[in-house]
C-alpha cells in the first residue's frame, strides 16, 4: 500500500494537525471504553458463498436470459435487526482555535532593531482606558488575589496581594515599596523589541502606546523570570513551567494576530510543538479590567531613607533632562523615594516610590 506523503512545511503541518483533531473528534465513541458507541453501525464480515460472494436478503440476481431471480434467503438464525439509531453529531476544533490562527500569520524574518526606543510606545503605564488608574495597577487588579488597595485611590493602586505565578508557579507575596514592588512585574507576553522588529515599526504612536498597554498582551509574573525573558519570542524563550505553556502561546498567537505582527518560521514552529500537546486550545481574550475589588487600608508611612549630602530644593526639576525618556536614554534612572535626590524632580504616578523607572 502507497503512503501518503508527510507534510513538508510547518504550515502544512498545522493544518495537517487541525483536520486530524476533527476527523477523531468526529469518530463516535464510547466514554467509557473508547468503543464505537451503539448509535454506531458495525458491519459484519459477509459469509462466502460457492460464487465467493455474498448478497443481503432482499438483493435480487439477472439470469441469463434476462429473468429476474430472486436470491436465496439468509436463515432466520442468522438474520439481524437493521439498527435505526441516529449517530450523535461530530464536534470539531473550536473556531478561532490557536492552531488554526497561527497557520494564518505571517511568516517572515526579524527586521533591524535599529530606531528601537522604549519611548517610541508612549509613556510606560499610560491610563488608554481613561478609568483614573494606570495599566500597572490595573494588571495587578486583575492577576493577584487576596490584594488590598491604598484608601482615597478611588479602587486603584494596590499596597498588596498574592501572585499565583503562570511562569513558575510560584507563590509570590506582592508588597509595594521602592524596595519590593520589582518582585511582581508587569510583562509584554510579545515584547515590545519583538513586536519593532516584526511589524511595529510603522505604526502611529497612538498605535504603539495601545499595544504597550492592552491587558490582552500583560501578565503580572514573577519579576526576575520576566527579566530573563526579555525581548525573546517562543523560538528562544517558554515559561519553565510546561503547564503553562499553551495558555502563554495561544496568548502570542491572540496578540499577534490582533496587531498583524508576523511571526518567524523558527518561531511558528515552535508554537507549533507546544500546541501538538493542546490542539483545541482557544485564542485568549480581554476585555476592561474594573476598579476596587479587594479590601481598602491606609497606606504605610515609608521608611525613612538614608541621608544624602545633596540637597534638592523644593519644586525643583532636573537641570539635565526635561523628561524621564531623557534622563533614561542617558542611562539615568529608577530614582527612589528617600534614597534619590532626584526622585522630587519628577512625578511619582503610580505611587510606588519609584520614579523614571525603565
């Protein structure tokens, strides 16, 4: 017997893989014993006659004079009742299934990072949505459990909570401070060098700050797994733990087709491994994150910082740079609330005693 040929390409391959899913999804069975189910019709092996064939019962034959002859009848011992019932309707690969999407990204090479400045996707943590509060907060709202937020922020910044981590899965306690706020961050599942370098580049500024702040393309993880990562797509880098890597894919593949950012074929094939395990796994959504949710309490008085030997005068602002895009293009920057003399010359918007962060 012939073989058919194996799919050469990756994109064959997945498509291959989707019409497999849904040609054994559709194949009845029986739950418990993987069986065919009794709505199903098991033919029967046909009984040789001295011809070496056999005919059903109501079958008739042609003589050779053109007479229609009726077949001989099977024994009333062998007959069987015809079975009548229906077969339950096959099910198929969800639609918009993340094998399915990825086959339809572009596949193309890394273009330059040259021109690539985090300040070309707006202000870090912008407030796109207009609810008052910051994406920062807005992602730790929706990603901790158990969080207490700071009194008078109308719901938004939180002082604390727990991180059920989906790199590790660790347990991470999450307090704010200058000094313990790094241990949760906040990370561009497609990072924001990988999106410049596969199809960002010509975007408006309006385009890249959504992109930088879409809760779709956010995960509050842990922070020292996210610094590790860094610019790297699914060819060089997957969250440590396996569990979690369909859900970290299919989010990827859900951004970037939201944003029509290609893909690499190194990279499409290894999205494609990680989805060998999971065929029906969905593309992942969004939507708004609301305000509040946890307990409310006052905010802890900090602690006093070290003294410093220069002093700052009241409303003053840095001398050197206008902005903190400035001050951290010239490799300045996180300024640190009692620690900095430079933290007063700028804005501490979200309140975490951090300011000019990177």
């Amino acid at each position: 017997m012939n073989r058919l040929p194996f799919p050469r390409t990756t994109k064959m391959r997945l498509l291959a893989l989707a019409a497999l899913v849904v040609v054994v999804a559709a194949w009845p069975r029986d739950n418990a014993t993987g069986s065919p189910t009794a709505g199903s019709v098991t033919p029967s092996r046909p009984s040789s006659t001295t011809s070496g064939a056999a005919l059903p019962a109501s079958a008739t034959t042609t003589t050779s004079t053109g007479t229609p002859t009726s077949a001989p009848e099977s024994s009333p011992a062998t007959t069987r009742p015809a079975t009548t019932r229906a077969t339950p309707a096959p099910t198929t690969v969800p639609p918009g299934a993340a094998v399915l999407t990825l086959a339809t990204l572009t596949v193309k090479g890394r273009a330059p990072m040259t021109g690539y400045d985090r300040a070309r996707f707006g202000q870090a943590w912008a407030d796109v949505d207009r609810n008052g509060c910051d994406t920062r907060n807005d992602v730790l709202r929706r990603d901790l459990t158990a969080y207490t937020l700071k009194a008078g922020t109308h719901g938004c910044l939180v002082l604390k909570g727990t991180l059920h981590d989906p790199y590790t899965g660790h347990t991470i306690a999450f307090v704010r401070g200058p000094g313990t706020s790094s241990a949760v961050q906040i990370d561009h599942v497609v990072a924001l060098g990988d999106a410049w370098q596969k199809g960002a580049q010509p975007w408006s500024t309006a385009k890249r700050t959504a992109f930088a702040n879409d809760p779709l393309n956010l995960l509050a993880v842990d922070g020292p797994t996210n610094l590790r990562k860094s610019d790297s797509d699914a060819a060089t880098w997957l969250p440590p733990r396996k569990a979690g890597r369909c859900a970290y894919v299919a989010r990827q593949i859900s951004v970037k087709h939201k944003y029509g950012l290609w893909v690499t074929e190194a990279e499409r094939g290894a999205m494609a491994r990680v989805l060998q395990a999971c065929p029906r796994q969905g593309l992942v959504k969004a939507g708004a994150i609301p305000l509040g949710g946890g307990s409310v309490a006052a905010a802890p008085s900090p602690a006093p910082g070290p003294t410093t030997s220069t002093s700052v005068p009241l409303g003053a602002t840095d001398p050197r740079f206008g902005t903190c895009r400035e001050a951290n293009a010239h490799g300045f920057g996180p300024y640190r609330q009692g620690v900095d003399p430079e933290y007063s010359w700028y804005q501490d918007r979200d309140h975490d005693g951090l300011v000019c962060e990177r």
